[in-house]
C-alpha cells in the first residue's frame, strides 16, 4: 500500500553519487522505484534521463534554475514543490547529484520543513565529490587533516588556515559571488582568492583543480598548478581547489609533555592495583 492510500505524506532525500549508474545504492534505488513521486536534480542531462529509465514519471528540478535568478528562490521553489506533493499525502523522493547532504541545500531545507510540519521524513547518505577527491588524489584526511571551506565563505570570514594540513575550498569556479545569482565569477574574484593564500603559502606552491568523473568513461579533472597561476585556468561551479601542506607538522611540546607525565601517573596507579589485588 503506498503513502498516498493511507493519506500520510513523507520525503526521502537520496543521493545518486558522482558516477552515472556507479554509485547508486540498494536503499536509495528502492526510494525512487517505490516512491509515489520522484523529483530528480542533476546537473547533467544524461543523468536525469538514466533516472527516468527507473522512473519514466520523475520531475525535473533544473527548470526552477534561471540566469539571474537568485538561488535562494530558486531552492525555495524547489522545496515547495516537493512538500506541495508530501502535504496531499503522496511518498516523495527527491534524487540528487552526489550526496543530498553535502553542498545541497533543498535537501536538508525539505527535511526540515516537512519534520517541522509534522511528516516522515529521511536522507539517505551516497558517495560525494569528497569520497572521490580522496580516493582519486590519494589523499587520507587522517594522515594530516583536511580543512574544508566553501570558497566563497573563506574570503568572506576570517578563517584560520593551517598550512600543515591539506585546505579544500569548493564551487572554487564562483568564488566571491555575493549575489547568488552568478554561474561563474571572474579573473578579478580569483585574484582576490590569490591574495588572500598567500597570506599563508607562497606564489610557487603547488595546487589541484579537481573535478570527480561522472562518467565510466571519463577521467577525473586534476590539473596541476601553482597559486600565482590560479587566475588563468579554466573553472566551473563544480571544480574544487586542493592546497597540499604547504609545512611540516609542528609538535606541541607542552603537551606532549603534560601526556607523559599523565601516562607516567596512569602507570603508576596500575601498579598500585596491581599490587593491592595480590595483597588481597
């Protein structure tokens, strides 16, 4: 029995991954194969019309999207049209590119407002640009850490960067946009961005522009660069910037010393146990 027949609206927010028909879970194909009704978002045509051959009735959010609309109305079009659809008892998937929770903001709004109104509502987690960017350029975030920023917020706010670990900034290709209205900012807004890292990390250092594949076919994006060339390449709003370690790990004596001593302590007080459960 579907949602619709028993008249109580819900929305399920999945992820499709990265890779077209790669990177689609058990779980989140059952939503959209089940659901009443399946809203898509993909910025990739071939990607929305992979999900129509599982859903030939799934409904696109690209045409909310227009040049020089904002994308704050844009997203909260594409929120209400999914909630109109869960408030007349319908189950509801939305479907987007990647992982629904991660640089989306419709998905995590959609939630919000239909728990707050009372319905089910849950996201799925997928595969993101993120997962790829690791596996792709071989990087383990636990090895030195990773700062993460959107690029954008990071000229806007004074962020402490630490060059010991790798920085990732994304939607590198609008960075600076204050407007939200912008598909691509200028030479002029990167150089901005330039001027601001190297606050922290010489003209010369290596950079990546990295972009995941999205299809079986393709490769992934990974050019290399230095940062006083950052203005001159060729972006998009999905390509993201990876700043390796620009310096070593430096130990924090004091505490590696205050640690010793608390082991020093905790060894002693084993013993102690140890002891006094033999006594006994």
């Amino acid at each position: 029995m579907t949602t619709a027949a028993i008249g109580r609206g819900s929305l399920a927010c999945v992820g499709l991954g990265m890779m077209l028909g790669a990177h689609l879970g058990p779980r989140a194909r059952g939503h959209i194969e089940l659901a009443d009704i399946v809203f898509v978002a993909a910025s990739d045509a071939l990607v929305e019309l992979w999900v129509q051959q599982m859903r030939p009735d799934a409904r696109s959010l690209q045409p909310f999207y227009a040049e020089g609309k904002s994308r704050r109305q844009t997203y909260r079009e594409m929120v209400e049209a999914m909630l109109v659809e869960v408030r007349a008892g319908r189950s509801v998937c939305g479907a987007f590119y990647g992982h629904p929770g991660v640089f989306a903001t419709v998905p995590h709004d959609a939630i919000a407002k239909a728990r707050a109104e009372g319905f089910d509502a849950s996201m799925d987690a997928a595969v993101s640009a993120e997962d790829c960017l690791y596996a792709d350029l071989g990087i383990d975030p636990g090895r030195v850490g990773c700062q993460h920023y959107e690029a954008s917020q990071f000229l806007f706010y004074r962020r402490r960067v630490d060059p010991s670990a790798h920085l990732v900034l994304w939607q590198i290709g609008i960075v600076g946009d204050r407007s939200c209205r912008r598909f691509a900012t200028t030479e002029a807004h990167r150089r901005l961005l330039i001027e601001r890292l190297l606050e922290d990390y010489p003209a010369g250092h290596g950079l990546i522009v990295y972009e995941a594949a999205t299809l079986p076919i393709a490769s992934p994006r990974m050019e290399r660069i230095t940062l006083e060339r950052l203005a001159d390449v060729k972006l998009h709003m999905h390509s993201t910037l990876v700043v390796p370690p620009a310096m070593t790990m430096v130990p924090d004596e004091a505490m590696l010393a205050r640690l010793a001593q608390l082991e020093t302590q905790l060894a002693g007080r084993s013993v102690l146990l140890a002891e006094s459960s033999t006594v006994d």
